[in-house]
C-alpha cells in the first residue's frame, strides 16, 4: 500500500473504531467463519487487519493462541477493551502493516481476514503474504464484500463516497480466480448478507462534507432497480439494504 492510501485507512478507523466495534451486525455469521476455518486447540492464529476484535475474539475461546494485527491504534485499542471485557487470555495484539507481514514464513496454522480485502490496492499480494505466513497444511480464509460482477462498479463508486479507504470490492468470480491460481488446495467459499440500516450506517461513517445525502440518495433511489446490488429496501418504516459477503478458505499444502 502507497503511504497515501494507508492514510486514507487510519484515518477513516480511527473516526470508526467505537461505532464499528459497536455495530452489533459486524457480529453476524461469526458461526459460519468458525465451521468453515474449523480451529481447534492446537491452533495458532492470526487475525490480519483485525479492525476491534470482534472475529479474534470470537476464535480464541476454541484456538490455543490468537493474534491480531491492525493498522490502527484506534481499532486495536477497541480490541485489547473487548478482550478484557471477554476474560479471553490467549489474544496478542500488534499495530503495524499487513503487507508485509511482520513475521517468517510457516509462523501460524490458521490465518484469516474479515472485511479487508475491499481496502487492499493489490489483492492477491494480500493473500499470497498471508499464505507465507501460515504452516503447510494449515488454512487460510478471507471474508469480504463479493459483489456481482455487472454492479460493483456502481457499489464500488458509492462505496468510495462512503469511505474514502476503499478501493475495490471483488467479484465472487474475481475471488474465486484469486484463490484458483494461489495455490491452495481443498478450496471452498460460502456467502451470507449483511443487513443494514442506512441511517445506523452513514451515523457510522465519516464521508466528505456534502456527500452524506447523496449518498442517502443514491441508496433510495435504487429501491425497485438494485443497480448497487444491495437490495435497498423499505422495511418497517426505515431504509434498509444488505451487502453480500464471499468466505473463501483452502489448505496451504507446502
């Protein structure tokens, strides 16, 4: 990543770390995570771009040691209160860069990322450093935004508005080709929504000055038309939409 764009990223975090940790849908299908990356005790784990937390907590209580890294001092602050505030003993913590990894090869059995990839300017540099660092055998998983390929340069333009740290939300064909040609095998995906409110969200968001309403805009005006792929919608009395997320996980075999 260009100094620029890192940036852009703790910036962006550091406004976000109270309102993201505390967003209570960036807990959802935690569950599916945990059956698709199948720790065990023996396990040792590392949480790259772990933002608060919330997926290295949820992995401690069924792994031996947990690891969390982050860019932010904001975000890793929120993780260390949650720990605390979960009695969870096998979690470290570090802030510092994901490309590189600040570790040798072959250093844990179980590397994973949630709602990065979407921040990343090279994707498959991101996956490859996390294949490094993981053992033979061991399993690598990333969770993220997969959009459909004929909307995500709609979602992306959108998204960019809402946070100036993004840059490309991938495709679940584009996902799937990444981990094709990375060279893991036994490899699966999964996908689950997230829903939101869009009020909550732009509440925890920190756009450019003016862009707040149109984003609210752009979002109630694709109610009926889904050119975001979103499926904005009326529900209740509030604005509501659901982003799809992609979980690809394979086996490191040497």
């Amino acid at each position: 990543m260009n100094r620029s764009h890192q940036k852009h990223i703790v910036e962006q975090f550091t406004r976000q770390a109270i309102p993201f940790a505390n967003l209570l849908r960036h807990l959802d299908a935690l569950e599916l995570l945990l059956k698709m990356a199948q720790p065990g005790e023996s396990d040792t784990v590392l949480d790259v771009a772990c933002g608060p937390g919330l997926v290295a907590c949820a992995f401690a209580p069924y792994a031996g040691q947990v690891t969390g890294i982050d860019i932010t001092p904001a975000m890793i602050e929120q993780a260390r209160k949650r720990q605390q505030e979960q009695g969870l003993a096998n979690l470290d913590w570090l802030v510092g860069d994901a490309l590189p990894l600040p570790w040798p090869d072959n250093s844990f059995s179980l590397v994973i990322t949630r709602y990065s990839f979407h921040h990343f300017q090279v994707p498959q540099a991101m996956l490859a450093e996390m294949i490094r660092v993981c053992y033979p055998g061991g399993r690598v998983l990333v969770a993220d935004v997969a959009m459909d390929s004929t909307k995500v340069a709609a979602y992306d333009q959108m998204e960019l508005m809402r946070d100036p740290s993004h840059t490309h939300a991938l495709t679940t064909e584009e996902f799937a080709a990444l981990f094709r040609s990375s060279g893991l095998a036994d490899c699966k995906q999964a996908e689950y929504g997230v829903e939101l409110e869009l009020e909550a969200q732009l509440a925890a968001s920190f756009p450019a000055p003016g862009d707040r309403e149109r984003l609210r805009e752009r979002v109630i005006a694709d109610i009926g038309r889904d050119s975001l792929g979103i499926n904005a919608r009326h529900q209740n009395g509030l604005v509501r939409y659901t982003v799809p997320i992609g979980v690809f996980a394979g086996r490191k075999e040497r």
